[in-house]
C-alpha cells in the first residue's frame, strides 16, 4: 500500500471496549484487523495491503471528532448491518446530490457515516 500526498492514510477510532468494537466492524461491515496487544487492533486494507486505520482502546471515544464516512454499494443493507451489529442510526437515510447517506453511533459512541451513490 503506498501513501498518496494530501489523502486520507489512517484513521484512528478511539473505543471503550476493544472486543465489541472488533466484532460490531466485522458484523457490520466485514472489517479485518491486525492485533497489537490488548488496547490496538489495526484495520486491514480491503486490498491486504497494509492498514488503513486503527481501533485505539486508550484513547477518548465519543462524538465531535472528524466524521469518518464509509462507503457502501446497498446503504439500506449497511443499516441493517449497522443495526444487527449494535449499532444505531443517529440520523437518516436522507438525500443529497449524488447519492444518499446515514450516520450512525457505534457501541463506544463514535459516529460515523455511510454513503452510497446515487
């Protein structure tokens, strides 16, 4: 994985509890993870190569950090996922130009949104 000047390379989610966090991403949206103890799981790249962000259990989470928006071929599907998983839907489905989105609470109180095209 090569890093590309002025793009977004990693992000790192503050959790309260690593094991729910792990297993609500690989519920809702099928994430795979690198370990490194008991408090950091790295997120894999979808490629394999390399990580593309982190799940950080020392840190603060919570909202009012950078909204971190993911996206997804069926967004009615990933809100189901989402909501399987632990989940909850802090706002939407709604439309924008171009598309449509969701945000949502994860187990630890991060939110974050997810996109699909229009």
């Amino acid at each position: 994985m090569t890093s590309v000047h002025h793009t977004i390379d990693y992000v790192e989610i503050n959790v309260s509890d690593l094991s729910v966090a792990r297993s609500f991403y690989e519920q809702a949206f099928g994430w795979a993870f690198n370990d490194y103890g008991p408090t950091y799981s790295g997120i894999r790249a979808a490629s394999g190569d390399g990580e593309v962000g982190g799940l950080n259990a020392t840190g603060t989470p919570g909202p009012g950090g950078p909204l971190v928006l993911l996206f997804s071929d069926d967004l009615d599907a990933a809100v189901t996922a989402v909501e399987a998983a632990g989940g909850t839907v802090a706002a939407g489905p709604s439309e924008f130009p171009g598309g449509r989105r969701f945000e949502f609470t994860d187990p630890s109180g991060n939110v974050l949104g997810v996109w699909a095209s229009a």
